[in-house]
C-alpha cells in the first residue's frame, strides 16, 4: 500500500508529537509542570497539533475533490459515449450535455504535483474537447426546437384547414367528429414518423471530428492514480 505525501506527513507529525512527549516526561518526571521550559513545550505541542490538524484538513479536501472530479470524469465520458451513438444513428436530436459540473477547473491546482505535465495535457484536453463538443450540441438542439416550433405551427394550420374544409362541405354533425378525429391522428402521425428535422452538416461534423480526438480519462494510467489519490 502506497502513501500520498500528506499521509506522509501526518504519521510523521504524529510520531514526533507523542515522541517528544514521552522523552520530556521521562527527562523531568514530575517537576516538569513548573519548570519554564514546560511552557515552550507546550507551545511547540499546540503548534505542532495546528499544523497537524491543517494538513490532515488540507488531504481530506484533496480526497474529497478528486471523488467529484473522478465522478464527473466518468459522466462525461458516459455522455461522450452516448452522443457518439446518437450520431452514429442519425438521432442527433436533444442531445445530453458532456458535462453536469466542472470542478477541474476549481481544483486542479490541488494535483499540480500529483501528474506528469502529459496527463495534465490529458486532462486538460478532455475538457476543452468536452466543451467543445458541448456547445455545437447546444447548437444542434437548437436547431432541433426550432424544428418543432415551426412543425407545431404548420400542423396547427392544417388541423384548421381540414376542419374548414369539412365545414363547408356541409359534413354531417353525426359523423363529423368521428371522421375529424381519424384523419388528424392519421396527420400527426405522419408528422412524426417522417418528420425530417434540418441541421446544418457543419455542426455535427464538428462534433464528430472533436469526438474522435477526445481520450477518455478513466482507463489511462492518468485515471488510475485519480483514483488512487479519491481513494476509489
């Protein structure tokens, strides 16, 4: 089992603390409440705890921030994988953002000294291909409501149209609704079976092409000791 720096550390400390502790009671025994050089003791202990209890403060945030980060990797990547397969199949509509957080930036000062410059390259990459892909998916949705708006509009002008037309054909009120109700589902169902949404080839060739550049985290050496370091 291998120790981060800061366990290190901690087990270091303590041992000094309870260390001299022991050597200054057994060198003064008991006159060591009233000689002066229990209070500097004394002092050096407090301080030596602070800086103890400060470290031991600082890991847990670093523990706690590479489990977000580890756990947003990993969405992203899920996400990155089904985008990748909505393209493939030409379903390109609505598609999911890479991203839900985006705490690298928050605290990738923290494992500075915890990656070689190439996996920080690695990770930094896939969070600028992320966004990247992210924002012509917003595009690409966008284009996808406003294909739906402009369908909604149209039918709605064929439901009265077709309504119209059977009222001045002098349609008989018996059968009028059950024959109105048949020949709109049938439109409908149309609309929505062979419905052909527009979106610009460029946005979703920019995707393609950024998803193909994009490495994923969690299977390289990069996401092992991320996942060393979250204790995951």
């Amino acid at each position: 089992m291998r120790f981060t720096k800061n366990e290190i550390s901690f087990y270091i400390l303590t041992a000094g603390i309870f260390g001299g502790i022991a050597c200054y009671l057994y060198k003064f025994q008991y006159s060591l409440v009233s000689s002066a050089a229990f209070s500097s003791f004394i002092t050096l202990l407090v301080g030596s705890i602070a800086i103890f209890l400060y470290l031991k403060q600082k890991s847990d945030a670093k523990v706690q921030a590479a489990r977000v980060i580890l756990l947003e990797i990993r969405t992203a990547e899920d996400r990155i994988r089904l985008i990748k397969e909505m393209i493939k199949n030409q379903s390109s509509d609505d598609l999911p953002l890479v991203f839900t957080t985006k705490s690298w930036k928050v605290y990738s000062h923290l494992f500075v000294s915890d990656f070689d410059s190439d996996e920080l390259k690695l990770i930094n990459s896939f969070y600028d291909y992320g966004d990247l892909i992210e924002e012509f998916g917003k595009k690409d949705n966008n284009f996808f409501w406003v294909n739906t708006e402009e369908k909604a509009k149209v039918l709605q002008q064929i439901i009265g149209q077709v309504i119209e037309g059977y009222y001045e054909e002098g349609a008989d009120i018996q059968n009028f609704e059950e024959k109105i109700v048949k020949k709109l589902n049938f439109i409908r169902k149309g609309f929505d079976s062979y419905g052909f949404t527009y979106s610009p080839q460029r946005t979703v060739g920019e995707m393609q092409n950024y998803l193909e550049k994009i490495d994923y985290i969690t299977t390289s050496t990069c996401g092992a000791k991320l996942k060393k370091i979250a204790k995951m």
